[in-house]
C-alpha cells in the first residue's frame, strides 16, 4: 500500500490545468496531445531533467529535497493548499511513514464541549479529518439538524452530503458544498493516506455516489479557515453565515467551526428564532422526561 497513485494524479491534473502560454511558453504549432503543460515543458520551469520529473511524476518523490519541490509548486503554480498538499504527500511516501492503521476518533475533552456550550448565539462544532462531527452545542445542532436525522454516528458531513438527498435542500449551493467535502477529504487524505477509517470512509462514498468520484477524480484540494456558508434550514429558512475554522492545539487533528451572523441581519433573527425553538424544545424535553419519571413513580 502507498501513495504513489495519488502523487502521480495530484501533479498530472495540475499540469492539465496550466497552458504554455500562462507561464512564458510557445504554444508550438499543431494540436498538442495532451492539455495543459507537458512534463518536458514542467521539467524545464522547475530547472530538472525531464527523465528526473518523469520520474517523481510516477510517484518517486518520498526522497525529493524540499527546494526541489519548491520548484515544482512553482512551476505548476499550486496555491498555498495545493503546495501543502504537495509537501505531505511526500512525507506520506516516505517509507517509515507507510504504517496502515485502524484508528478510533478521538474524544473530544469536556472542556472544549464546555467552551461550544459557551458559545449560545453562535452555532459550533468540533469535526475530524474525516468531517465526523466530535462534538456540537445546542444551536449548531439545531442548525445542522437534518444531518442528524440519519441514526448513524458520529454524523458525517460528506456522507450527508452525498448519500442523502435532504442536503438538497439544506445547501441552497450544493456544489459548492459538494466540492468542499471532497477537497478536505482529498487534503486530509494526503496528510494521512494510511488512515483506514479516512479510506473506508472515501471507498463507501466512492462506491455508491457518481458526484463523489467525479469530485474525487478531480485531486482539488482547499484550505477551509474562513468564508461564508448559506443554508435552508426547515424551520427558519434562509441564513447566511460567516464561518472561523479554527484547529485545536491541544486536539490534533480536530477543527472547531463556529458561525455567526452579520449584526442587524436577518439571519441574525433567524439565529434569534432557532435559539429560541432549541429553548422550548428542550423545556418540552425536559417536560417530558419529568411526567415519564413522575408517571413510573
């Protein structure tokens, strides 16, 4: 098992997407054979031999000097996520990196459950890599409801998105939402390509979703710290809020979400509203529980 295939993807599509004429090159005469960059023209911008890019092309790179790869982004023009992504798929190729394991989402500490709880008119989260959901207050559960409603847990935010159609509905920009998904799983893929829960996870997506391994395909990968999200929720309608990802120092591996309104807005009152249904719902709850307790005593 190892990331070879993945390596020689990931730098294959980010060649397809560059032209000569974007970085400085004739275009030559004719129909060329493939799109974008061929790996001659590659070799030639990042200042190696074509047989020596050829090779890390196949996969080879768990060994490749960092300035090297430095030049390779360059030349390939990748953002700042794609050269991450770049520089932790050569760490996964490195051969005391290739170690498959099964591992179990870590528990998220009381204290950070304690801090989303704090947060009463901002919806929170804490999700994994894999975009399980750790940990949620009240109105981030309120707010994410219809992810909740498949019984499975922990809730997934990519197999919601593709495996049930109420997402649909939920995001009013579906791709949009459908491309996030993939691109942090891709991201977090090369970061940990050995995570067997990340793969069984992307196999069962993979299997039964075409929108998934079209995505999939695509190697895209993204940074997801801050921007704005638009929902349909079933009892409040139309928000559209900001988001702040920030990862937890002392949670590896953990992002912790929250969300807020524009003050003055009216996704601020319908935030207002949504807290207010979680308030009653809960009361009813708690009614419940105490007529249950009452009626069995």
């Amino acid at each position: 098992m190892d990331n070879r295939s993945d390596i020689r993807e990931f730098l294959a599509t980010r060649r397809a997407k560059i032209t000569p004429e974007q970085v400085g090159l004739p275009a030559g005469g004719g129909r060329r054979r493939v799109p974008g960059l061929r790996r001659e023209e590659v070799a030639v911008l990042a200042g190696v031999s074509p047989e020596w890019y050829a090779r890390l092309e196949k996969g080879h790179i768990g060994g490749v000097s960092d300035s090297v790869l430095d030049a390779v982004a360059q030349a390939l023009r990748l953002d700042d996520a794609e050269r991450d992504h770049l520089y932790d798929l050569a760490r996964a190729a490195r051969p005391a990196s290739r170690s498959p394991r099964r591992r179990t989402s870590p528990g998220v500490r009381p204290s950070v459950q304690r801090i989303l709880d704090s947060m009463g008119t901002a919806p929170a989260l804490v999700r994994n890599g894999r975009l399980d959901i750790l940990a949620i207050n009240p109105l981030g559960r309120a707010l994410y409801s219809p992810a909740f409603e498949d019984p499975a847990r922990p809730a997934n935010l990519a197999r919601f998105n593709f495996l049930d159609q109420r997402s649909r509905d939920f995001y009013p920009e579906w791709n949009e939402a459908a491309n996030t998904s993939v691109a942090l799983l891709r991201t977090e893929a090369g970061r940990d390509p050995y995570n067997r829960e990340l793969t069984d996870l992307v196999g069962e997506l993979a299997t039964r979703s075409e929108e998934f391994r079209t995505r999939w395909a695509a190697h895209n990968v993204r940074r997801h710290r801050t921007g704005t999200k638009r929902f349909h929720h079933p009892v409040v309608g139309d928000v559209e809020l900001a988001f702040d990802a920030l990862e937890l120092p002392g949670e590896p591996g953990l992002t912790l979400t929250a969300y807020t309104a524009e003050p003055g807005s009216p996704t601020e009152d319908a935030l207002a509203l949504l807290a207010s249904w979680v308030a009653t719902d809960r009361h009813v709850d708690t009614e419940t529980v105490a007529a249950e307790e009452h009626q069995w005593n």
